[in-house]
C-alpha cells in the first residue's frame, strides 16, 4: 500500500462542499486526549457556538460524533416512542429517510406525500394535523437536498404548536447557508452536518433540543432504541455535571475542524454569510440563463445553496458531469428518484459560495456542454 493524495477538487455538488484550507489545518493539529481539560475547554466553545449558529439557548445543543443522518436518527429515537403518530412531510429524498426512522423508533407515520421539486404549502399540513388529532409530532426538511427546495419553517412549525405538535427539522443543507432561527420559529428537535454550508469535512452532526422535548425524553416509559444515540447518556459527556465521564471516544480532530469553520463563521458574520449564499447564487442564476440554462425551482422557493438546474432536452447529463470532474476538477450531482436524468445539482455550500468558484463553474459547464455537441 502506497499514501493517498487525492487530486484537488472543487466540490460544487449537493454535499460534501468545500472545505476551507483553515480547517483542513485545525486539523492536522495534535490529538487531545478526549477528557483532557483543554479539549473540554474546546467542547465548550463548540457547543456556545452551535447555540449562536442556532439562534437559539437551548442547553442540550452539540455535535452528534457521526454524519447528519446519525443526527436524524437521534432526534427521531429518543423523541419517537412507541405508537407515537408522527406527521412526516415528504418532498424530496430525506422526508422518506425521516419516515423510515419513524417506523424504526416504533412510531406511527402518517405521510404528506409533497411533488418533489414544489414546497409543502401550510394549508396541506393543516389538514394532515387536524385530521390526525393524536399526533404528537411533525417532522419535515427545513432544506431539500434533493431538489433545491426551501420549506417555510417557520409557519410549519406555528401550525405544529396550533396543534399541540413537537416539531423535527432537517436543517442539515439550510444552517449556515439561510436563516435558521430555533427560538423564534419553536423549533423542538433539530439537526444539521458539517459538510455542507459550514466549509467543515463530513461526519459531524450539530443537533439541538427545546425544554419541551427533552420533557418528552424525561417522560419515556420504554428505553431509546439506541444505546449510541440515547441523548440522557451522551450528555454524561458532553454536559457532566459534576465532572464529565466516557461515553465514546469523541472525533478529537474532526472537532478540532468543527470549531475552526464556527470561528471563521463569526469573523465574517452569519447575516453576511447568508448574504454571501445569496448573492453567489445571484451570480449562478444570472450565467446560467447566459448559457442557455434554467432552474426547476420556483424563484420564490429556491434555495441559494443547492440549484436544481434543468438538463436541457437532448444533452447527456453524466457525460457533462464527467467531463466537469475530468476536464475541469469540479464536482457536481445527479438528480435523484424521479429527478434523476432530469437535473444537476450545483451546491454553493459553504467555501464554495464564492465568486471565483461560481465563475469556474461556469466556465465548465459552458465547455463541457459545447464538448457535447462536438462529439
Ligand atoms: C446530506 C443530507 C443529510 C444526510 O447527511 P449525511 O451527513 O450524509 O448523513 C440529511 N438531510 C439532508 C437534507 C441532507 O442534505
């Protein structure tokens, strides 16, 4: 076996995103042990910036130690007990990962099946809630990967108060990228991942629970389905009153990591960063309609940070994504499910929403489209 050196790319797909040079530096800093005092000075500062990030005061705020769907599943496992109705909005890929995990924590979904590519109009979810009076819960995608879409969290999560509804959102594409305000909008459970909108590797999941739901988990009467991801245990590491114990070994490093993209965050400022997802987006719509191309998504429901751009009638779609990775260093994505062949997805996540890397884009796609016409 020989060391790996993978080739520079840039990483303009539905995640993971570019990371920044800084945190790929944090770290290849010194390993910690993961109970030493200085690492725990760092856990702190990690978990008071994952409660600024999420606009929120929420004690129980921290990185689950794995990817975001690892963070899915811990809101769904300890909130979801057995025979609990959960109200689940499905518009894209990951409304029906939240309904498997539903079924998985011995919950009862009931599904508001949504056209991918189109957001869950409220009046919709005001029916499955009334018409479900014993729910206690309603989940759905704050951010569809899958499909660029962006959903009104916040009057999702009023009508789930109206009804007496703990809420689940997947902010795993949204944070960073777009407001996300936990407070203000009630949010109950929510999760998000390092790769995407916060310049940071895969495999961390920042997670967030209101007083309400850790009332719910106080209340269980049947243990967590998941040892790992049983929150009341977790905590014994990252909270420990009265002095932290082991729980699992934390991803020193990948923490390290973490806690320089929040730093960087801060220097530039989160409305900024948000502004700057937006107006790069801005940039993407205004050349693309230059060469020829147009997006699915309705202006008013798109998301900045994850274009659904549509294949135009005759253009080989993987051919193009080829050649943008082959020729020109730069990953895109497919589409996927009933949009596969039909998209590509280009993801200003994070480090990638930037000019320089909106102009690149550009540039390949322009070229690898033309390629395909040569040929
Ligand atoms: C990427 C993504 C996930 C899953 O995150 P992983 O880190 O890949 O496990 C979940 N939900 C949404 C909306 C995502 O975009």
């Amino acid at each position: 076996m020989k060391s790996f050196y993978p080739e520079k790319r840039l990483l303009m797909g539905p995640g993971p995103s570019d990371v920044h040079p800084r945190v790929l530096e944090a770290m290849a800093r010194p390993t910690l042990g993961h109970l030493d005092p200085d690492f725990q000075e760092l856990m702190e500062e990690i978990k008071g910036g994952l409660k600024e990030l999420f606009k929120t005061e929420n004690r129980m705020t921290f990185p689950v130690s794995a990817p975001g769907s690892a963070g899915m599943e811990s809101c769904f496992v300890n909130l979801v007990e057995e025979g609990d109705v959960v109200v689940v909005v499905k518009n894209g890929v990951f409304g029906e990962r939240m309904r498997q995990n539903v079924l998985r924590s011995g919950g009862v979904p009931v599904l508001v099946d949504v056209e991918w590519g189109t957001a869950p109009d409220p009046a919709l979810i005001e029916d499955a809630l009334k018409a479900n009076p014993q729910a206690k819960i309603l989940a759905f995608v704050h951010a569809e990967t899958s499909t660029g879409v962006c959903a009104d969290a916040e009057a999702l999560c009023a009508l789930a108060k109206n009804y007496g509804c703990l809420t689940i959102v997947d902010a795993v594409t949204s944070l960073g990228g777009i407001p996300v305000l936990v407070d203000e909008w009630g949010i109950d459970a929510i999760y998000s991942g390092s790769q995407k909108c916060l310049s940071c590797t895969p495999g961390l999941s920042p997670v967030s629970f209101s007083e309400a739901a850790l009332e719910k988990i106080k209340n269980r009467t049947s243990l967590v389905r998941s040892w790992f991801l049983d929150l009341t245990l977790v905590m014994d590491y990252w909270e420990g009153e009265g002095g932290r114990s082991y729980h699992h070994t934390a991803p020193v490093n990948a923490l390290y990591g973490l806690h320089e993209s929040l730093v960087m965050l801060f220097e530039e400022g989160l409305e900024a960063t948000w502004k700057r997802h937006r107006e790069t987006h801005e940039m993407l719509v205004s050349g693309l309609a230059d060469i020829g191309l147009s997006l699915l998504v309705d202006e008013a429901v798109r998301l900045p940070q994850l274009n659904a751009v549509s294949v135009p009638e005759g253009v080989d779609e993987a051919a193009v994504r080829s050649r943008m990775l082959n020729d020109h260093g730069i990953e895109i994505g497919a589409g996927l499910g009933p949009l596969a062949g039909k998209i590509w997805r280009i993801g200003l996540m994070g480090n990638a929403a930037r000019p320089e890397s909106v102009k690149r884009c550009l540039e390949g796609l322009s070229a690898s489209l033309a390629a395909g016409h040569n040929s």
